[in-house]
C-alpha cells in the first residue's frame, strides 16, 4: 500500500488574498490592523459623502423636486453618473439623452465588481446588496487591502458610511438650495469629480500610469464639446490600451534591433 504524504501546511495569513497556492517563493503581506482599515475607511465615506450636499443643491438648482432628488441619490448612489444627469437636464438637454449618458459613465462600477467579487467572495445572498455599494471609493479602500478581512471591513465601512452620509447630505443640500440662491456660481457640480481625482492621485506611481491618466484627460476634454456627458469619459479609456501599446512598441525596438546585430554576427561567423 503506497504511503500517504500529508499536504504540506499554508504559511499564509489567515484571510490573505493569493493568486494560487502558497510555495516557498510566496510573499505573504502582513496583516493590517482592523482598526486601521476602519480608520481609512471611515476618511474617505466622511469626506466624500459630505459632498451629497453639493448634489442635492445642483440637483434642486436644475429643477428636480425634493423627492426626485433623494429618490436618485437612494437608488442610483454613483456620484459622478447623478452629477451627469442633473447637469444634462439643467442644460436643457432631452432626458432620455441625459439618461443614457449617466448610465454609461455608471457601467464602470461593473468593471470593479467583477475585481471586487473575487476579493470580498461574499455569499450568493448578500451579493445583491452589495452590489449597490460597488463604486469609485469603495472600490478604492478595498483593493489596496493585503487580506480577504480587511477588504471586507473596508468595503462594507465605506459604503455605509458614504450610503448614510451621501443621502443626509442630498437631503439637507436640496432643501437648503434656495439659500444659496444661483447655485451655477458656486461651482458645485465639480465637487464630485474633484473627490475621486484627489483619490486617484496617490495611486499613479508609475510613468505609464501618469501617461494613460495625461491621455484620458485630454480626451475627455476634447470629446467633451462634441458629445453627450458621460460619453466622453468612457472614451477616456481607451487612453490605457493606446499607451500600453505604443510604451510595449517601444521597448521591443531596442531589443529587436539587438537581435538584428546577434544574428548578422552569427551570420558572419559562418561565411
């Protein structure tokens, strides 16, 4: 009878998000305390949800009545996509057309769910809930975190706090608009992407990073006049395989032209 060998144990962290199998070459991250993930979490839900106000006023300034503007902010909860519709809508543009450009700059958040769902791993039962709560800023804390925990506690800790808060805000914001009077001079309707750019800053290190983030951005301004909003962001992003492209193009020139140099060499060699 041939004799079993016993498997040999993990040496990962309890938790710890691994692409395979641990082996002896793995790098295992060191867990991060709850209390820190709670912390980091709890930053960005307050500070970006107290920008629900700057909706809710916009959003009254461009002719939504209080419960339409709460009702969005309730069941669309993506900054970026209401800011797009109520900005659409005060301009005079055809709701439909407002409509189908906020829904377009909200498919990105399918994109981080679909990152998002093998990192959480959550049951089949709260996936649904969960789902709501997929967008720029939660998927921002979660990611960076070194164990399955730890994305867990950030995930659900920003979204709520950015649920709570968003929604009071709006609240507050839209009965408060009449206050404010002109709601257009106070450039409101920029607070929403001036948060996630203050988010994504810290995560450009690299130069192809700042490149693509240099290329998105001049697309999105030029598109910008042409078509309608929302369309030009996701145009935006074409800006990565275009500068992954021409960056890959460029490093296999040098080595190309060496292996052109070897290979006349060997050529040499034998006549």
């Amino acid at each position: 009878m041939a004799e079993q060998t016993a498997p040999p144990e993990s040496t990962g962290a309890p938790g710890a998000i691994s692409a395979g199998p641990p082996g002896p070459a793995a790098e295992v991250q060191p867990e991060k305390p709850d209390a820190a993930v709670v912390r980091d979490a709890l930053g960005v839900g307050i500070a970006v949800g107290l920008s629900g106000f700057a909706f809710g006023v916009t959003s009254a300034g461009s002719g939504l009545s209080l419960l339409q503007t709460c009702v969005l902010s309730l069941l669309v909860f993506t900054g970026a996509s209401q800011f797009a519709l109520v900005g659409a809508l005060a301009a005079g543009g055809n709701p439909y057309t407002a409509a189908a450009g906020a829904f377009f700059l909200g498919v990105r958040n399918a994109f981080y769910g679909l990152r998002l769902s093998q990192l959480l791993a959550l049951p089949r039962a709260v996936r649904p809930f969960a789902a709501h709560w997929v967008i720029d800023e939660t998927t921002a804390v979660t990611l960076p975190q070194p164990t399955r925990r730890a994305a867990r506690i950030g995930f659900t800790v920003t979204g709520l706090t950015l649920y709570v808060l968003w929604n009071l805000t709006t609240l507050v914001g839209a009965l408060g608009a009449e206050a404010l009077g002109d709601t257009d001079a106070w450039g409101l309707d920029a607070a929403s992407p001036a948060v996630f750019l203050a988010l994504l800053a810290p995560m450009l290190k690299s130069t192809t990073e700042r490149v693509t983030a240099g290329v998105a951005v001049l697309l999105a301004l030029t598109l910008l006049p042409v078509l309608p909003a929302g369309v030009p962001v996701l145009l935006s992003a074409l800006a990565a395989p275009v500068v992954l492209f021409l960056m890959g193009r460029a490093k296999r020139g040098p080595e190309t032209e060496d292996d052109a140099v070897t290979q006349r060499k060997k050529g040499g060699r034998r006549s």
